[in-house]
C-alpha cells in the first residue's frame, strides 16, 4: 500500500537547530567522505581562499562547495533549503511553504521548481525531458536554472506519456512524436476510450501502456474531448494510478510545457515510497546539473 505522507526524520530538529547544522548536513549529500574535487576538471588538487572558496590547482576554476549544482539555485540559506525539502516532501504546496518560511511566492515556487527539476534529471530518460531542444525547451545559462523555460516553435507543445504500473515500480514515458492531436486521432478512429478532467486527457490502454497522459492546455484540439468514457484504468482502486487520480485536481493551471514536472514528480515519489525521501531529495538537489548543450 502506498504511503501518502512520507515521514519525518527523527532528526529533523537537529539538522536545522542553526545554519552551521543544515550546512553540514547539506554537504554530505555532495561530497562522498568530505573530499573535494573541481567541478570543472574534477581534480582533487585545490587550495583555500581569503574568500573561504577553493581555486583547482590543475585549470585554476575558483568554486565553493555548491558550484554546478541545483541547490546553488534561488540563493537560499542552507536551512531554508531543508525546510523546503521537508516541506516538498510533505506535497506542501508553493504558496503555504513561503508563507510557512517567510519566504516570498516567487522564492518558493522557484526553491519548489528546482527540486522538481532536479527529480527529473535523475529520471531515466531525463535526456529526452531536458534541454533546448527537449519537450520541456528548458534553457540554463552557465548551470543555472531560468526562472521560465524557452519554448521552441518545433517542440511537440502537449508532450504525451504512457503510464506502466508493475505494483513495485512505475515507469512514466514520454511517447515520442505524439501530443493531443494524436491521442484525438486514436480517439475519433480507433474508439480509444479517452477521459478528460480538466485540463488533464488519458486514455484507456494503450498497447504495452495502462494509459496514455497529457496537458492539454488551450489546445484547440482538446474542445473535441469532453467529459469521459469508461477506461479501465480509473477501476484500479489501488496503485499508482490510484495516487496520480486523487491529485490530477491540483493540476489546474498547469501549462503543458510544465505538466512533465509534475507527473514526473508523482513517478519519483511513488517508486521512493519505502525510502527516506529527504534524504533523497537532498542527494538530487546536491547534484551536479547536467551539461544539456
């Protein structure tokens, strides 16, 4: 059975009794056994600063402890950031945790984004979601997440993914080349059972997939998928589905460029469900941001 609401570390108090505490905690997640090494070459030869940064003996590249990685996003204290993963962990939502944190709207929902962001590029097939060219048209400058993705004319605008529920894990994939107009084409001339619940269309099964999924949007093509049919997915009273069902409503307003960040989320969520998901997410924010050029 799934676990709705991970846990609390037990030590959770202690990790944010001061800035020094969360800090520490934080570099543990990016440095194996405390040793450093350059981001840019990955030499362990390194000397100190005046400015308590480090300078790589071999290509002279002057970096901290957070350089290159997701959590150097949004400057935030090392504390902010743990409370904002116990908070994601917690599924609360943007505007509760900048209220919670005394953190601004944007603050938050970016800290909340990057999280999410970094979830994704432990995915799979991350190399298909993320980067210019991808579905998400993502765009970084020097390793460091914009506020907004760049959309690109060429991208497939409602990116589709096929939903597999083997009970122990679950895989979401991006179906490549297909968006809504293809799931309405399946729809109008193969009777593919599709349901929408408003801005989310899924489908009965679809050859190896227990659903095909995607954001509509304000695509014109979704006016033609109305109320729903009957699929045999929403008879699946346990699972993963299960999960993703109860919270398809919190994803009004989501743009479709943005809709794989969250199901891709819910994917990560579910298949961590029997681990320490703050620790977790700390290693997945502590990484390295991929090259994507």
């Amino acid at each position: 059975m799934f676990r709705d609401q991970p846990s609390e570390p037990e030590d959770f108090d202690s990790i944010v009794e001061s800035e020094a505490t969360a800090r520490r905690w934080l570099l543990k997640h990016c440095w194996s056994n405390h040793q450093r090494y350059c981001p840019r070459c990955k030499s362990r030869k390194n000397y100190h600063l005046n400015s308590g940064r480090r300078r790589c003996a071999r290509c002279r590249y002057t970096y901290h402890d957070f350089t290159g990685r997701w959590i150097n996003n949004c400057n935030l204290t090392a504390q902010d950031w743990v409370r904002v993963l116990n908070l994601f962990a917690k599924e609360t939502t943007a505007r509760q945790t900048s209220k919670d944190l005394g953190l601004s709207y944007n603050t938050a929902y970016k800290a909340m984004n990057t999280i999410r962001f970094a979830i994704l590029a432990h995915a799979l097939d991350a190399r298909q979601l993320l980067g210019p060219d991808s579905a998400l048209g993502l765009s970084l400058t020097g390793r460091m997440l914009k506020n907004e993705p760049q959309a690109k004319s060429h991208i497939v605008q409602t990116p589709v993914f096929g939903i597999m529920d083997r009970k122990e894990w679950v895989f979401v994939d991006l179906i490549p080349g297909f968006d809504i107009e293809t799931i309405l084409h399946f729809k109008l001339n193969f009777q593919l059972a599709t349901v929408r619940v408003g801005n989310v269309v899924y489908t009965d099964r679809y050859q190896r997939y227990d659903t095909l999924i995607c954001c509509a949007g304000n695509h014109p093509s979704a006016d033609y998928i109305k109320g729903g049919d009957s699929v045999s997915i929403d008879q699946d009273d346990q699972g993963f589905w299960r999960f993703v069902s109860s919270r398809l409503a919190k994803f009004h307003g989501v743009t479709p460029q943005r809709f794989p960040l969250y199901l891709k989320e819910l994917e990560f969520r579910y298949n961590s469900r029997n681990k320490d998901l703050m620790s977790v997410l700390a290693d997945h924010l502590s990484d390295f941001v991929p090259e994507l050029s």
